[in-house]
C-alpha cells in the first residue's frame, strides 16, 4: 500500500475504538487487488483466530510486511502475533502497527536538513561545570539540597551490540550493565554514585535519605532477568526494595534501507530495543510517575550505564543543580 493510503487509513482507523469495527475497515482493505495472495489465509486461518490475532496480523499485511504469512500454521501465527501484540499496544498512540511503519517510512524518506513536524531546534543555553568557581559551587549546593526531591532513571535496556559482550563460561550474549569497569559492573557503578551522594547529603545535612530508583529493562540478551539477579543477588545494595521499579521497554520490528521488516526465521521477527526514548512513556504507562509522585518527587535525573566518568567529581550535583535553579523543564551534560 502507498504511503498514502496507508496515512489515510491510520486516520480512520485512529478515529474508531471498537476492535470489530477497526477488523471491519482492515477487511475493506485487504479484499484490494494486491492482497489476492493472502486471501485463503483470510478465509482459512484467520477465522480459526481471536480478534485481536486477526486485527494484528490485519495490520501486518495491509502494511506489505507479510510474505510467507499465508504458508505459517496457526501455531506459528499465534506465536507471531505474541511479538506483534507489545509494539502494536506501545504505539497504540499513533495508529499500532501501522502507526510505527508510517513514521518508519515518514523518517527514511524525509529530506536532510529539514525540520521535524514543523518543529525548529534551537541551541540550548550552555554552562560550563568543568572547572570550579562560584557558579559551580552554588549549583553544587542547589543539587545536594534537591536530593530528597529527585530521583534516578537508568534506561538499561540498550542491545548495546557493539560492545560483544559475551559470558566467558556459556557464550552467550551479556547485557551492557554487567560490563565490568574498575572492578565492577557498571550498574553497580550507578548506584554506589547515588549512594554515594545520600552519603554526602546526610553528612551535610543529618538526614538519611534513600533515592527512589526506575530501571527500564528488555528482554534482549535476557537483560531483564539479569538485572533483577544482580539486584536479588546483592540483597538490592541494602536499599529498601520498594525504592526500585524495574519495567520492561518493549522490542520492536527492526527494518531494512527500504522500511521492509527483517525476519529471523519462519514466522519469527528480528526485534531490538526502541531505544531510550521509551523511556518516557514506559514510565506513564507502567505507573512510575504516579509512584514518584506519591513520593514528592520533582525531579528526575537520567544516567547511561556505560557513562561511569559522568559520577566523578561534582558534575552530576552541579548539573541537578543548575536545573533546579533555573527551574528548568530539561537538559543534558555531556563530559
């Protein structure tokens, strides 16, 4: 389908929230010409399905990603429809499926160098941490005073595939965050950093206070399963349990120069973490933001797992500082 009918029909389709009424206008669709080679699998297999099988598989084939669909027994279907349901509800905002291909095709074909949605970026105001003096010093303090307010994001779910990071015991494939740096991984980095500043603020200021923490995860590499070991298995640090949040970032299609999907087998999709821009939404849709702000929590401060360097010194108190200072909505130190 052209891209835009394909825009034409998310807009329908956005515009009905009745699941058999969005599987009516997929119908429409797929009765078209260019659909003939999926017809005895909408006549055979797909009535053997749920409503949301057919509504996600619907969607995988008026999009043009579905070659070989019609050879797939139902149990495969079903276990393909298994990946399809987490990208199809995390997208759920901008039309599911279809929503993620149209803006897949929107970004391979925008021209460089234009604007993004009608959107123009400007040049934020910058200050420079790196060197002391009286600026620094006050932000520095602004921070240390905001901890009991802020917050910590580690976005760890990353494939992090460049690094090849291996088990040397099994061979298989380790997450980014049980790389080893200075004697331990780095998401034990992470938080010995925050510890760390408690530490400071309670010397400071004769008050204990432990940091609420959210941890976006995956399932790729296991990473999920890992992180939540390295937690039981240090006795989560000798933190209250209760301070964490693990949730799970979902793994999308990933696609080729063209837009078309990638498969890794028969009925089984090559799927990679969305990045860390899910961050966000995962946080509201898993209930993290309603939970810190139960806690009074105004602040929030994001850390990279493979950014060890960025906990040296006084540069996170300063950059928290600076933000809360200037109550500003957001930004970012690089070092």
């Amino acid at each position: 389908m052209l891209f835009n009918q394909l825009d034409i029909l998310n807009q329908k389709l956005l515009s009905v929230w009745s699941l058999p009424q969005r599987i009516a206008l997929l119908d429409q669709e797929m009765q078209a010409a260019q659909f003939s080679p999926f017809r005895h699998l909408l006549q055979e297999k797909l009535r053997a399905c749920t409503e949301m099988e057919k509504w996600l598989l619907g969607q995988l084939i008026v999009i043009g990603q579905a070659r070989g669909l019609e050879e797939l027994g139902l149990v495969s279907l079903q276990r393909l429809c298994s990946q399809l349901k987490p990208v199809d509800q995390f997208y759920r905002e901008i039309g599911g499926i279809i929503g993620y291909q149209i803006e897949v095709l929107r970004r391979l074909n925008q021209t460089p160098g234009t604007s993004f949605q009608g959107s123009t970026f400007y040049s934020p105001c910058f200050y420079d941490i790196s060197h002391s003096g009286i600026e620094v010093e006050d932000a520095v303090e602004c921070g240390l005073k905001a901890l009991p307010y802020t917050a910590e994001f580690y976005p760890l779910g990353g494939a992090a595939d460049r690094l090849h990071l291996v088990d040397r015991l099994t061979g298989g494939d380790l997450p980014a965050a049980k790389m080893q740096f200075a004697g331990r991984s780095l998401f034990e980095g992470l938080i010995r950093d925050v510890q760390a500043r408690e530490f400071l603020y309670e010397q400071k200021y004769g008050k204990k206070i432990v940091m609420p923490i959210g941890i976006m995860t995956s399932a790729e590499k296991d990473n999920h399963k890992f992180i939540l070991e390295m937690c039981e298995s240090n006795k989560w640090f000798g933190r209250p349990q209760d301070t964490f949040r693990l949730f799970c970032q979902p793994l999308v299609p990933a696609v080729d120069e063209r837009g078309d999907w990638i498969w890794a087998g028969e009925g089984k999709l090559f799927l990679k973490p969305g990045g860390h821009g899910a961050l966000w939404k995962m946080a509201r849709d898993e209930g993290i933001f309603s939970w810190l702000h139960d806690q009074k929590i105004q602040q929030v401060m994001v850390r990279q797992g493979n950014n060890p360097r960025a906990g040296v010194d006084s540069g996170l108190l300063a950059f928290l500082g600076l933000g809360v200072k200037h109550n500003m909505s957001f930004g970012f130190v690089s070092c």
